[in-house]
C-alpha cells in the first residue's frame, strides 16, 4: 500500500491570525501597564482624566516593534475624543511603560476603538428577534 500522506513534523505554519507565547504575554504585560498609567498618572487631558476607559485588548505584532491598543471609554461615550486624547498622549504614555516594561524596543502603540461590544450587542439583538 502506497502511502499517499507526506508527514514533515519540521514544517512551521506561518499563519498570521496565530499569535506567538511572546506575542501574548507581551500584550498582557501591555495592557496592565497602560491600564495602570491611566489609572495613575496625569495627562492634563479632560477626555482621559473624566472618563474610564476600559484596555480590552493588545495585539502586538511578531517583531514586537508595534502594538494596536484595544480601547473602549465606560458606556461608549466621547469614543472619538478619547481615542484622539489617547493618540496624542501616545509618547507619554509610552515613556511610562517602558520604564516597566524589559524589552529592548518598547513597542509604538496605536488606540483603536474596540468594536467587539457593537457587534456583540447586534448578534444579540438578531437572536432575541429569532426567539420572538
């Protein structure tokens, strides 16, 4: 019998959507320490000192050098304005971190509004329609 399966146990998958151990707990390592910068610290900015904003997620990229910060400011509100006070006190925040943070590089980071909890919420809306 021919065997027609070829077996390389060597062959690494280079599929983007898979992150690394590094790649994790880098981003976590991230999100407790710009949590706890806004928690903290002072950035003089009325949208991140008079809102809660929630860091949902870090998504670091493979050469660590960039990071997509996951944000999303407590009940939704000012979401545009706080992601602009955030990206304007990037470099701030990012001196923070790298006093915290043993990495040769710290990584340049980007806030991105989370869109998760928007689309959760329709999901959950089109199953309560279904149920009707």
């Amino acid at each position: 019998m021919v065997n027609n399966f070829l077996f390389n146990s060597n062959k690494t998958f280079n599929n983007s959507s898979v992150k690394s151990q590094r790649q994790l707990k880098v981003g976590e390592e991230l999100r407790h320490l710009i949590s706890n910068a806004l928690l903290r610290e002072s950035f003089y900015d009325e949208y991140i000192e008079n809102n809660n904003i929630t860091i949902t997620e870090v998504n670091v990229s493979p050469d660590l050098k960039n990071a997509k910060v996951y944000v999303m400011p407590l009940g939704g509100t000012n979401k545009l304005d706080v992601l602009n006070s955030l990206n304007n006190a990037m470099g701030r925040i990012k001196k923070i971190i790298s006093s915290n943070i043993s990495l040769r590089q710290t990584p340049k980071l980007i806030f991105k509004i989370d869109e998760t909890f928007e689309y959760a919420k329709k999901i959950n809306d089109i199953l309560d329609k279904i149920k009707k």
